[in-house]
C-alpha cells in the first residue's frame, strides 16, 4: 500500500506482537534501530519469526524499502528493557523502526541515503498521526544504555534534526572541539549528570551506579558527539548537554 509520504508500504506479517490492541494516544516515541546482522533476508526472517521473540513496526531496507511488519497499535518487541524519563518498559509506548545495518560486530557502516530518506518520510508520517514530540524520536542505545549500541555513531541525527525530526544541540562544532577532553570538577560532572537526566537517560541507583554512569555516557556521545566515543566526560560534553536542554 501507498501512504500519503511519498514510499511505497509493502506489509510482510509478525506473529511477534502483545496483545490487547492499545489505544492511540498511548504511543509517545519512535525508537530507531539497527539489526546489526550481516545478512538483509536473515534479520527480516528474525523479526517474523515466532521462536526469536522480536520484531519491530517498521523495517527499511538498504535500498529504501519499507516492509510493516506490525500494525502500529499492537506492541512489537523491540526495546526490551529500557528507560526513559519517567517511562519503564517502551514497548508499551513507542513505534519501533529497523534499518538494516550489520552493527558494530559485523562490519558498522553508513546508512544508505535511501534508507535515512524513507525514515524521515516515515517519521514524519508517524509523528503527525500519533502526535510525537521530536523529542521523543529515540535510539535504542538512549533507552537502554547498558545493553544497545544502536543505531550507533554513524546514524545522522544531526541530518534528521536539521528537519526538527530529533533532538540536537546547535552548536558550533569546531568551535566548541576546543574544550575536548578538558577535564571537568566536580560540581561540573554533577551538573552534566543532572542534565542528561533532564535529557531523559535513567540513572540506576547502588553498586552499578559508576559502571551505569559509563554507559550512559557514551550512549550520549554516539548521539551528540559522534566523532568520539570514549565514555569520558569533558567540557565539550557539559557545553552540549547544557545547550541540549535549553
């Protein structure tokens, strides 16, 4: 089928969704992911297949295709264990996106300007009929920090926000590469960690505290700071986070 963004729909069925159907205004994000397999045929045959237990709404294909493999108001598997602001459990509350990419473990690459060209189509479809805050259009590394990587440094968020499809800081980046690995005190690393919580990236409590705070920051850096991903703190990052949430 045809939807009114200009591609071409092509609906191949998941027996991998929840039930009941939920309503509308419960769907509050959109989640983009790699599949991080090698092969296109073997992670669409994964996201149909009963026995994997995961799937996703959408899946775009290198060449720009889009394949529905879930009706938006059933709750595809896609987010598993995830956090975001004040939100448990995503799945309930969002619209997941596959794009085809092997993933850090085999062989990461660009996207194809096919693929980010149906997604912005796509999304921008989705965000008008369920009404989702650019804000709230995520990665799978954003809500599940300690888990994810996806979709990874080489995803163009900065592309998308030029279209307010996400958000972005709108910084200069030679001019704020200076503070690079400028240490922060301790009242800066602080106020950094205040503001991604702003942001909406979960903080867990106790023991896994410092090992969590590593992981979060470095699903920060692979969205803000894509160049380098190194998971420590600095003041380029304070100046990103700071401006991020003005």
């Amino acid at each position: 089928m045809s939807l009114k963004i200009g591609i071409k729909l092509t609906s191949e069925y998941s027996f991998n969704f929840s039930l009941p159907k939920r309503e509308k205004k419960r769907i509050k994000f959109i989640i983009i992911h790699y599949t991080g397999m090698k092969k296109e045929s073997s992670s669409i045959k994964k996201l149909c297949d009963p026995k994997s237990k995961v799937s996703s709404h959408y899946y775009i294909k290198r060449n720009g295709s889009i394949l529905n493999l879930v009706p938006d108001l059933y709750e595809a598997w896609h987010a598993g264990e995830s956090k975001w602001k004040t939100y448990k459990s995503l799945n309930k509350y969002s619209i997941g996106i596959e794009l085809t990419n092997p993933g850090h473990q085999h062989g990461y690459r660009n996207f194809s300007l096919k693929q980010i060209s149906s997604l912005k189509k796509l999304i921008k479809y989705l965000s008008k009929k369920y009404k989702i805050s650019y804000k709230s259009i995520l990665g799978h590394s954003d809500i599940s920090p300690n888990r994810k990587k996806d979709p990874g440094e080489k995803f163009p968020w900065r592309n998308l926000a030029k279209d307010k499809l996400c958000l972005w800081h709108n910084l200069k980046l030679k001019r704020i590469r200076k503070f690079r690995k400028l240490k922060l005190s301790l009242k800066e690393k602080g106020e950094f960690l205040n503001n991604i919580q702003k942001i909406g990236y979960s903080m867990s409590k106790g023991k896994d505290l410092k090992k969590n705070i590593d992981y979060i920051v470095k699903a920060f850096q692979r969205r803000y700071r894509q160049d380098l991903i190194n998971g420590k703190l600095d003041k380029e990052c304070l100046l990103i986070s700071k401006n991020v949430i003005n």
